[in-house]
C-alpha cells in the first residue's frame, strides 16, 4: 500500500517583541485547523527556549489535503498575521507532492525531500 502523506517541516523566525502575538495566533491557527481540516493529521508547534524560533511541523493525508488547507479560512485570515511578524527561514517538504501541489510551494522556496527507505507503523 503506497503512503500518500506529506509533511512540512518549517521554521519561523519571530520578530523581536512578537513573541506573544506570535503564540495567540499560531493557538487560533492550531484550533481552526484542527476544527475544519479533518485531513490534517499532524499540527505542531515547538518553539526554542528562548521564543525566538518556532519549528512547525505538518502533516497531511495527502497532497489534496495539503492544498485544502493552503485554501482555508485559517490559511487566508490567521496566516497573514503570522507572516507580518515572522518569516520562513526554512521549509522542507516529505513524501510524494503532486504537481499541483509542487507549483503552490514553489513561493516558498520549499526543499523537497522523497522517501528512500524506511516504514511507518
């Protein structure tokens, strides 16, 4: 059986003095997506000891769901207020992206990385 998932894993630098702002909106990001976006199978948050980088980590039933959540309310009225204070310093993409979904990350300067070997259970 193929696996379809695909994960992000990006990085955030916060601006300096955002830190708080950063945190509620990433908390309503996380609620709204876990809420609306049923595909969504991993969404987490981890910020270094000093809250000034925020290490994201998504993952996603499959390409479709991916760009589903590209499209979201979440995606179009919460992630805007994250990019006014922070900035993507590094995006890595696992799995099998479609085309589709290849040309949306294309603005990111995403880094695509397939699988070689290993399993999931």
């Amino acid at each position: 059986m193929r696996n379809n998932q695909i994960h992000f894993k990006i990085e955030f630098i916060i601006e300096e003095g955002k830190t708080d702002e950063y945190k509620k909106l990433i908390q309503d990001m996380s609620r709204m997506v876990e809420v609306n976006e049923p595909d969504t199978v991993v969404y987490e948050f981890y910020l270094n000891d000093d809250e000034t980088k925020c290490i994201v980590h998504e993952g996603y039933s499959d390409s479709e769901a991916a760009l589903a959540h590209a499209t979201s309310t979440a995606s179009k009225s919460v992630l805007p207020k994250i990019f006014n204070i922070s900035k993507i310093s590094r995006f890595e993409v696992y799995g099998d992206p479609s085309e589709k979904l290849q040309k949306e990350l294309a603005g990111f300067n995403a880094q695509p990385y397939k699988l070689f070997a290993g399993f999931r259970r």
